[in-house]
C-alpha cells in the first residue's frame, strides 16, 4: 500500500510566504525565486536583504506559477514571461474599465 504525504500553508497576511516556501510551491529552487525578483515578476514584501529573509503574499504565488507554467508550457525564460505576463495584466484591466463603461459586449 502506498503512502501519500500532503503538505499544505496558509497563505494570510499575518503569515506571508518565505522565499523557500515559495520555491517549493512552485517545484523549484531559491535561485529561481531570486530570478523572479530580479526580473520583476515580483516583489519581496520585507525590506530583507537576505532571499531566505523574504516574504511573500498570494499574488506573488499566483504569478510565480503563472512564470513557472510559461517556462514548461512554452519554453519561454523569466525576461519573457514578465512581458507576458504584464501584458495579460494590462488586457484585464483595460477590460474591466471597458465593462465598467458598458463597453463590454465589444470584447
């Protein structure tokens, strides 16, 4: 009979994430979270100097495996998938002010 182990964090703001947390989220290494902030596809939410000392929210682990699906999914590196994802950003939002115009049967 096999075992299975579920591990699980709650994400709040009164407990962020820490960069190895992060990373393990998202099946990769610190390094790579390092990348990400880096090339702005998030942020670190303490003034830590230290990636072991950062701290993250849940926006940052959504876009942090928005990065990680566009790595395997599409072969694109982290200076790409920051544009990709900063465009897709930027269509919700011009689509939301087209909706809160009632404009959006257009789209």
């Amino acid at each position: 009979m096999a075992t299975i182990s579920v591990t699980s964090t709650t994400l709040s703001a009164s407990h962020p994430l820490a960069a190895g947390e992060l990373a393990h989220a998202c099946g990769a290494e610190i390094e790579w979270v390092v990348q990400l902030v880096e090339v702005g596809i998030i942020a670190s939410h303490t003034p830590a100097q230290r990636p072991d000392d950062w701290r993250f929210h849940s926006s940052d682990l959504q876009c942090a495996l928005d990065a990680r699906r566009l790595e395997r999914d599409f072969g694109v590196g982290l200076e790409a998938a920051a544009l990709i994802l900063d465009l897709e950003h930027e269509v919700r939002r011009l689509k939301a002010v087209l909706r809160a115009q009632g404009l959006d049967r257009e789209i």
